[in-house]
C-alpha cells in the first residue's frame, strides 16, 4: 500500500466556477481530508462549496472515463443512472444531489486506488462482487451514501489491518 500523504498536502479543487475543473482533484481531496488517520476535514467546506454550487456536466463525462479506466463495464449505462444522458445535454451544471453522487463514486474510487497502491488492483476490486456486501460489487454499492459508507468502512479496514 501507498505511502499516506499529511493533511494539507492536497491542492485546493480548481473548480471555482469558472471554466476548469478537476474531479480527481476534488474526489481526491475529499478522501484525504474524511480518512480518519491523516485527514482533519478543513479542506471540505470547499468541496461542499463545489458542488452546493453546482459542479459542471463535464464531471459525469470524466467520471465515465474514470469508470471505463478501472474497467467498469458500460460506464456509459453506469452514469446514465445518476444523470439521464438528454438532461446531460440540456444542463451546464449539475443539481447538488447529482455531484454528490458523481463525487461519492469518484471518491471511493480515488480510496480504492489509494489503498490498494495500484489501478489494476483496486480495477479489480472495486468490481468483483464483494461477500462483505451481499455479494454487489463495491462501485455499485457506491451510488447510494450508505453502500459508499459501507464500501469505505472496508477499504479503511484493508488500509488499517483491523478486521472489517
């Protein structure tokens, strides 16, 4: 596993409304400043910021390049089930509850990577079924905040060594 970066060393999210925009940025932040060893959560008001004010449409377009990367079959499918693609094409910007969701499944991707210290690992993990979720696959329990609770409670244990 990775080396865990100190608090603070994350950049702040470049989303400022304006035209660019880094949904690993803010999905990474997220992860450093809720884990429990090395995050002191000062950093999220401007992530609750980002998406309160709404994060742009291009967030669903890279998570399902995200997706796609640590092989998430039909990504597009996936996506479609947060945003409807014809809404996608009528909006700029996303409704609170849609960037929630696209920054939950962005972050448990970012802590699956962390943890596992390797793409193709955390790839793997993040979509085979999983006995400690009833058999789902940790990136489909990630759509809802409770599955994504559950999800991280296991990544954070695999991290720790302690018993999940």
């Amino acid at each position: 596993m990775a080396g865990k970066p100190t608090s603070g060393t994350m950049p702040t999210p470049h989303y400022d409304g304006g035209d660019s925009f880094s949904l690993k940025e803010l999905a990474g932040r997220m992860v450093r400043e809720t884990n429990p060893v090395y995050g002191d959560g000062s950093g999220l008001e401007a992530v609750r910021k980002a998406v309160a004010d709404g994060l742009p449409a291009e967030a669903v377009k890279l998570l399902q390049v995200e997706l796609k990367r640590f092989g998430v079959r039909r990504a597009s499918d996936y996506v479609n089930g947060i945003v409807p693609r014809a809404t996608l094409q009528r909006r700029e910007h996303l409704r609170e509850d849609e960037g929630e969701t696209v920054l939950r499944v962005a972050s448990i991707i970012a802590l699956a990577a962390d943890v596992w210290g390797n793409d193709e690992w955390a790839a793997e993990w993040l979509t085979c079924q999983h006995p400690m979720l009833g058999g789902a696959r940790p990136i489909d329990r990630a759509l809802s905040a409770v599955g994504a609770r559950q999800v991280e409670h296991i990544l954070y244990s695999l991290d720790l060594g302690l018993p999940a």
